[in-house]
C-alpha cells in the first residue's frame, strides 16, 4: 500500500464554517478513490471520535482539552498539542509510513512544523485565504499573531499551495514569497487530483531530519 497522507484541517463535515471544508471532504475522497490512504486529523466539539469511512481514508475527530478560551489563536495553540499527539499515534503506529502532512490555512502550522523537526514530515501548506483578505485591521495584535502563524507556516512548509492565480499573486505581494514556492491548483481542473498527487510526490521527497 502506498505512503499515508495527513490532512490537518480545522473544518470537516458535519462541521461547516466555509468552503473549506467542502473542498477538504472532496479532496481526501477523491485520493481515497484512488487508493490513496488517507488521515484527516480536525477538530470537534466533543469527545474523541475515530472513524473508518473506507479502506483508505479514516477521520481522526478531536476535542480542544482546555477551555474557555480569549480568541481563537489561544484555541488553536491549545488544540495542536492534541493534533500533534494524534499524527504522532499514526505515524508510530504504522510503522513510519506516514511521509507527508497537508495543512490547511494557519490553525494547524504551530503543530506541522514541530511534526516536521520532530519526526522528519515534510508538510505542504495550503492557503485558502489570507488574514489580511478577512480582517478590517491587519495591525491589529490578534491579527498580527494570525498573519506571523501564516508567514510561519509559509517559511516551514516545502510548497505552499493555493487554489487560484490570484490567491497564488497575493500571497507573494503579501508575505513576499518567491514565486517557485507557490503553487496554483484550482479544483476546478479536470487534473486537479492529479496535480494534487504530483505536489505530494514531489514534497514527500524532502527529508526534513536530514
């Protein structure tokens, strides 16, 4: 069986913020359908839940385990100790076969990049919007711990992923990142999953650990 891939996403059905989730969903399907094994680690309002949806693709569903919290970067700091707990389980569980983690927007990077220096993952960072698109105050102190999570996940990644040409542009002029760096896969395509596959391929290459 091929290598597993992570997907560490915040929103997954039944939980519903955005778009994201939508596009998450679709994506660990399709590669599932193609005999891809797949891990999806999000986030979820109760206790935790594991399931095997098919022979390929399983949803790991994950409780916060402190609470309350002032804004969402104290959630999301919190929440990845217990992502980071998760992936570990995975990646010694199956004897190391878990070679490439998919992170989606900045909740999960604190997580990603301590996986990736810790146990040699290399990580792809996919970006479906930017602090700066959402918030009326990007100076703002809140703001600023977002956008730095995002510059970190850009920094530690090995490619950053987007899905259009203009999110691709506007996080270059935005967190000035070198155009080879960044990738455009609009899931629109009829070669998404196959461009999707090749950026995997391509990432799961690198060898963090050295």
């Amino acid at each position: 069986m091929p290598k597993i891939h992570a997907i560490l996403t915040w929103e997954y059905p039944p939980r519903i913020v955005g778009q994201m989730a939508h596009h998450v969903e679709r994506l660990a399907t399709e590669l599932s359908k193609g005999m891809v094994p797949v891990s999806v680690i999000t986030f979820h309002d109760g206790p935790y839940i594991h399931e095997a949806v098919s022979e390929c693709l399983e949803v790991h569903r994950i409780p916060n385990p402190v609470e309350p919290h002032v804004t969402v970067v104290t959630w999301s700091l919190t929440l990845n100790s217990e992502v980071q707990r998760i992936v570990s389980d995975i990646y010694y569980g199956k004897l190391g076969d878990l070679n490439l983690l998919d992170v989606h927007d900045w909740h999960f990077v604190a997580a990603a990049a301590v996986l990736k220096r810790a146990l040699g993952i290399p990580f792809i960072f996919t970006i479906h919007s930017l602090e700066d698109h959402r918030t009326p105050d990007p100076s703002s102190s809140l703001s600023s711990c977002i956008r730095g999570l995002e510059w970190l996940g850009i920094f530690e990644s090995e490619l950053v992923v987007t899905l259009s040409d203009w999110m691709k542009s506007e996080i270059e002029r935005i967190h000035a990142v070198p155009q080879f760096k960044v990738r455009a896969i609009p899931p629109s395509s009829p070669s998404w999953i196959k461009e999707t596959l090749d950026a995997y391929q391509k990432v799961s290459g690198f060898h963090p650990k050295g």
